[in-house]
C-alpha cells in the first residue's frame, strides 16, 4: 500500500508566539488504513491535522497528502478527504438534513438529479433516509454525528478525518458508528484517521495506532503492539483499554494467550481457558 499521508518533524507557530513541535517518528498513513492518534489534550493532535487539512502552513517539516503539499494545494486536497468535527453542531449548516448532505455536489456544481443520487445513496449506506427532511437542531447527538458524516462522505473522498466521532454518545450509538465507519473502510477503501479519547473503542477502528505525548510521536504500532506498553501509556496520561489490559496481565503472568483483537477473540480465548485447553497453560504452575 501506498503512502497518502506523510508528515516530518512539524514545527508550526500560531499568531500569538505559541510554539508547536511535532517530532520524534514520522506519521504515515497508507492507502485503505485506519489509523487512530491518541494523547492527552495538548499534546498536538488539532496541530498535526489542521496541516493535514491544509488549513495550516508548517515553519518546518514535511507535510504531503496524496504526494501533494496541503496548505499550497487546498482545493485539491480537500476534495479527496471528509472531515467530521468534534463539535458538528458548527458543522451542520442546511435547514434540513437533506441540503446539509447536499452542499458539497450543489457546490461542485452537479445537476439537481446528480446531488440526489449522491444524497440519496450515502443516506442509504449511512441509515438515515428518514432524517432527510427533519431539522438538523431538533436530531439527537448521535443523529447529528451521522449528518455530518454523510455531508463528509457524500462525495466519496479517499480519506475520512474525524475528530472524537465517539464523543457524548451513547453505547449503542457509538457500536453504530464504529459499524459505520469499517464499512467505509472495507467497502469503499476510505482511508480513516481517528483521533479519540475513548480508548475502549480503538481496538475496533483501528489497525495502527499513533502515541502523541507534550510534542512528539512517542510510539506506533497495532493495537496489540501499543497496548502492552503500559510505562509508556501512563507516561501520556493513557491508560490501555480494559480487556487489552487483561490479557497483558494474563500473559505476564505466563499464560499462553494473544492479546485480542476484538471481543469475540476474547471471548474465544477466555472459554477456551476454562475449558482448560492444554495449550494455554500458567507456565509458572
């Protein structure tokens, strides 16, 4: 797989003299990966994609997006990535659901039958023909993140952004969102860069993992790579998800399990332990 984004030692200076230094292992993201950045507030998350987006020039480093210089090729760059905010209601701009989805095509200046296709088709992918008509203010949390992300999503660009999609929901919908979003990923080949705080849901939306701490890109790897680094975690005010951590324990303590990618490899491993599987034994017993 190809790289579609590449960012070097980013150093950016905002108008009032702060300074931001993004160092230590480059941040590369390939074709069709999911990839979630996690640190704690401060640490340089909104810095690293407001270049990403173009939306900012770095003093120093490297910033390439499809081999492409961001902040000197905007419009170019933007066609080909979605981007879902923290806070959508600043996001959600149409006075139905329906012409929020269909601004972008509108602007691109296809025909009114080419926007309904569009709006109509990732309506369907996303659940949510029964909103087209309502008011965006009047929809839940939940309801609002899936506006917004159909507004993203609705040109089919390369590369979706979203920025704490999981924020303030509920169980159930954040389980919808993580199906949503795999689906763009596995259906459509849209690349994913996640940033969250919810670190119990990353296992599931993610095949690397970034580790931002106070400027610098402190660790990379997969889920099950990242999560067994406690010292480093705890060094980033992270802690690892639970049933991540679980495992870890188990392991250390000299059984033979794997940390899980999901909650059915858990599970699977977990019955398999009770059921006393010659394989996984306590190797200090």
């Amino acid at each position: 797989m190809e790289n579609i984004i590449e960012v070097q030692c980013l150093k950016h200076v905002y108008p009032d003299k702060t300074e931001v230094k993004l160092c230590g292992l480059d941040f590369i993201v390939k074709q069709g990966e999911r990839v979630a950045i996690l640190g704690p507030n401060g640490a340089g998350k909104t810095t690293l994609l407001s270049h990403v987006l173009g939306l900012l020039s770095p003093v120093e480093g490297k910033v390439e997006v499809m081999g492409l210089t961001p902040y000197k090729n905007f419009n170019t760059i933007r066609k080909n990535i979605g981007v879902v905010f923290q806070n959508v209601d600043e996001q959600i701009i149409g006075p139905r659901v329906y012409d929020d989805i269909a601004f972008t095509p509108r602007n691109e200046g296809l025909s009114k039958e080419e926007v309904h296709q569009k709006v109509m088709a990732v309506a369907k992918t996303l659940k949510i023909e029964g909103l087209l008509n309502k008011i965006p203010h009047y929809l839940s949390g939940g309801q609002k993140k899936k506006v917004a992300l159909a507004g993203a999503m609705v040109m089919m660009p390369k590369i979706l952004i979203m920025d704490e999609p999981f924020d303030s929901l509920d169980p159930k919908s954040k389980g919808g969102m993580v199906s949503i979003i795999n689906h763009l990923n596995k259906e459509h080949g849209v690349t994913l860069v996640v940033t969250t705080h919810d670190i119990n849901v990353v296992p599931s939306v993610a095949d690397t993992i970034y580790i931002l701490k106070e400027g610098s890109i402190v660790l990379r790897g997969t889920p099950q790579e990242v999560f067994v680094q406690v010292d480093v975690l705890k060094e980033a005010n992270l802690e690892p998800p639970i049933l991540l951590e679980l495992f870890a324990r188990l392991k250390a303590k000299g059984y033979n399990v794997n940390i899980p990618n999901d909650l059915d490899e858990a599970e699977e491993t977990l019955l398999s332990m009770l059921k006393g599987d010659s394989k996984i034994v306590n190797s200090s017993s």
